[in-house]
C-alpha cells in the first residue's frame, strides 16, 4: 500500500498563508486525512512546488569520473530540485533517440529527480547536419542544444529554427563568436590584463544573441538563450520581446553574485564560460531579473575532477557546480538585498521554467504532482564543498555564509532529500503505523 505523507504546519510559497498538505502514490490529496504514515512537521518552512534547473550537465553517457546520473541527481534533490534537463555534450553526444532513451531509462532506475533530455540540434554538435527532430522529441527530447558550443553557421540555425517549428521545441543557444572569443579564458578588462590572462570580451556572447534574435525574427522559432551573462545580451532578449518573438532567457547565480575579479581570488574555481563578466554586467543581470527580461534561472552546474580543475588556468576546463548552491544564493543575492521579492524568486526556479520548456505543472492544490520543497528562508549556513553530493566540488562561494536552506525535497512523492544538519524537519512514522510494521 502506498504510504500517505502529510506535510503540517508549512507556508505556502506565494500567499504566505498556513498550509497543511497530504499526497498519496505522488499526487497531492483533496483533504489532510486523520491518519497519515509519514508526518512532516514543516514549523513555518515555506513549501512551494519543486524546483526545476533547465540546464544542467550530468556528464553521463561517458564522463562518469566527472558525474554520473545518479550523484548529479542526488545533488539536485539536496537543491530542492525535483527535475532537472540535462545537456547533450556528453561523450558520445547524445544526438539520437537510443542515447535520449538512454538518458532516461537511466534516470528511472537511479535518479533521484526527473531528469528531461536535452538533445544536440546538431548530429555531434558539429554544427553540420541537424539531427532528427521529430524522432527526439518522440523519444523524450525537451529542446534541442549544441550547449558547450554554438551553431556557427547562421544558415544551420536558420533550419534549425524552421525544422525546431514543426517539432515544436525550442533551439536552446550556446551563443558564443569562436573568433572573438580567440584563445581567451577568462572576461576581458582591467583583471584579465592584471593577471595575464588572455581575455573574452563580452561582445562574443551578445553579438550572437542579436544574430539569434534575427533568426527567431526571420524563421518564428523559438530560441532559448543560455545563460546570459552580459547587458548588451540582456539588452538583445530585450528587443526580441519588444519585438514579440519566440524568445526567452536564462542566466546563472555567479552573474549576479560576482564579477571578473573574483577570478583573482578563487582561480580556477571562478572560471566557467561564459566568464564571470565586470562589475557593470553583474548590476545588469539583477536588472534583467528583476525586470523580467531574464525568464527564468538555472544553475549551469557543470563538474569537473579536481584534477583537471586543479591546472593553471588557461588549461583547466570552464565549469563549476551549483545544484547545492542555487536557491541559497537567490535568497541571498536577489532576495535579502530587495531585488525580487520570495515569491517572484521561488517562481523564477519552478513556474517559469516549466513554462518555458512546456513542462507538466506543479500546483500545491488537489491532482498535481507531489513534487515539493520545504525551505527555510532564513536559515543561515556556510558553504562547503566537502559535503556535496555532486562529484564535482568546483565553486567559487566554498566558505561564504548564504541564507536560506533546502529542508526537504519529494519527487513524485518519495522524500529524496532530508537536511542532515539543520534538522528542523521530523519525520515521524505514527504509533499505528510503527506498530504495524513491526
Ligand atoms: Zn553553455
């Protein structure tokens, strides 16, 4: 028999009101019933539909050293995640219905969270010959993304758009000038040339978001743009929506939490690509959310081995993790300071990404899915990487103090994650039921 949960004495995420919450075989109930099997007791932690990370990177079909579907998932859960799609730039590519089929069989058997395949838009994300549309997106394919690299050619991505029309998904864009990018590591400006650091001037990503904004004009598909790091891209998506076309954003928490010259301080640890931008792009990306040009947030959450994260900086790979880190640094960098109110930010990391990848809504009412997190908005704690469940411990915020902390995650029902150290939430299995069991 399917146990039933209850959660008591919670806050709902957008009212604020008190909320008590009963589910049963992973979809939530009409009524809080008398007898339950699992008792949550919530003590004013807010509860609001899981959250959802459109682009993440679980390394599995053959980066395993690096993550697997199993460790990126349970990180995503300790998040509060309860799904997250992941990219195709995995070794192979995942550019073919047996590998998206892969990706999810695998995710059913040990993820921790769902898991919605991204598939390349192009056959090895050569940016070449577009991959069979249709048939991924039959197998499970969400969106289609040469994320990693962007589809040079403008008449590739001009098809793209077209075929990506019929199949009905989105083109999510890697946007990126390969020539302007050069041989460049890290954000060009005053802290690149200090360190010696070849450099990547903002203009490589915006120049391609204007490009892209053309083409959604020209083809009416619909574009999604990775994460978006500078102003004159904020200022690109922008347009497109004056415009009314098919476009929507997402950017990261390091854009808005730092700027290019932490790379001085945390190295390697402070290089992902896009790099971390200046002081004047940083300010930008909290306007973009806050204005609602930015659609939605995702982590990016791109691990790597120590080792290779370990190397002098222009040999070590771009990339770091944020699955564990993502919420704390939304209350703490755009909620605390005032930019975006809870609720707006809670929305920002459940509601709108759903939205924007046609996903199955999550409601705290009668019939959805009990995909949920308790958080404690207040919650203060210091980030540490020894304690992650990713395999990747890459993070330029090891040692700083966030607020705001996941309590609990279900997925489908099943508790995935409990915090371990704050310990605000029980679970009680009632007298009854305990007797029962034994
Ligand atoms: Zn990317």
């Amino acid at each position: 028999m399917s146990p039933t949960t209850v959660i008591r004495g919670a806050r709902h995420w957008r009212t604020g009101e008190p909320i008590d919450l009963a589910f049963e075989r992973g979809v939530i109930l009409d009524a809080v019933p008398a007898r339950a099997d699992v008792v949550v007791e919530a003590r004013g932690a807010v509860l609001s539909p899981g959250l959802v990370d459109l682009h993440v990177h679980l390394r599995e079909p053959g980066q395993g050293s690096r993550e697997t579907i199993e460790t990126g998932t349970r990180a995503a859960a300790a998040g509060g995640f309860t799904a997250v799609a992941c990219m195709p730039n995995t070794d192979p590519v995942v550019d073919d219905i047996a590998w998206v089929e892969w990706v999810g069989t695998r995710a059913r058997a040990v993820g921790r969270c769902r898991v919605h395949p991204i598939a390349a838009a192009t056959v090895g994300q050569r940016g070449e010959r577009l991959t069979d549309f249709l048939a991924l997106r039959q197998a499970g394919a969400v969106a289609l993304s040469d994320d990693g690299r962007p589809i040079v050619s403008a008449a590739v991505m001009r098809h793209a758009l077209e075929y990506a029309g019929h199949a009905a998904l989105p083109i999510v864009c890697h946007e990126e000038d390969l020539t302007l990018r050069g041989e460049g590591h890290m954000n060009e400006g005053a802290t690149a040339t200090r360190l010696g650091i070849r450099a990547i001037p903002a203009a490589a990503e915006s120049v391609m978001v204007r490009r892209d904004v053309e083409l959604a004009a020209l083809t009416g598909g619909r574009v999604h743009f990775a994460h978006l790091s500078c102003a004159a891209s904020f200022d690109a998506l922008r347009d497109g929506k004056r415009r009314g076309l098919e476009v929507t954003g997402e950017t990261c928490p390091h854009y808005w939490m730092l700027s290019d010259e932490a790379v001085a301080t945390f190295g390697t640890d402070a290089k992902m690509n896009p790099p971390l931008r200046c002081e004047s792009d940083r300010l930008a990306t909290i306007e973009a959310i806050a204005d609602g040009t930015i659609d939605c947030l995702v982590t990016d959450h791109a691990p790597h081995t120590a080792d290779d994260k370990r190397q002098p900086f222009e040999m070590a790979p771009f990339g770091i993790v944020g699955l564990e880190t993502a919420l704390a640094l939304t209350l703490t960098g755009l909620v605390r300071p005032g930019h975006v109110a809870l609720a707006r930010a809670l929305e920002l990391w459940t509601e709108a990404p759903r939205r924007v990848f046609g996903l199955p809504e999550v409601r705290l009412a009668a019939g959805s899915p009990a995909d949920l997190v308790l958080i404690d908005p207040d919650a203060e704690w210091t980030v540490d990487p020894a304690v992650f469940y990713s395999k990747g411990r890459s993070t330029p915020f090891a040692g700083t103090t966030v607020t705001g902390r996941v309590l609990a995650t279900f997925c489908d029902g099943e508790i995935t994650h409990l915090d371990p150290v704050v310990g605000l939430t029980r679970v009680e299995a009632p007298a009854a039921a305990v007797a029962a069991a034994r």
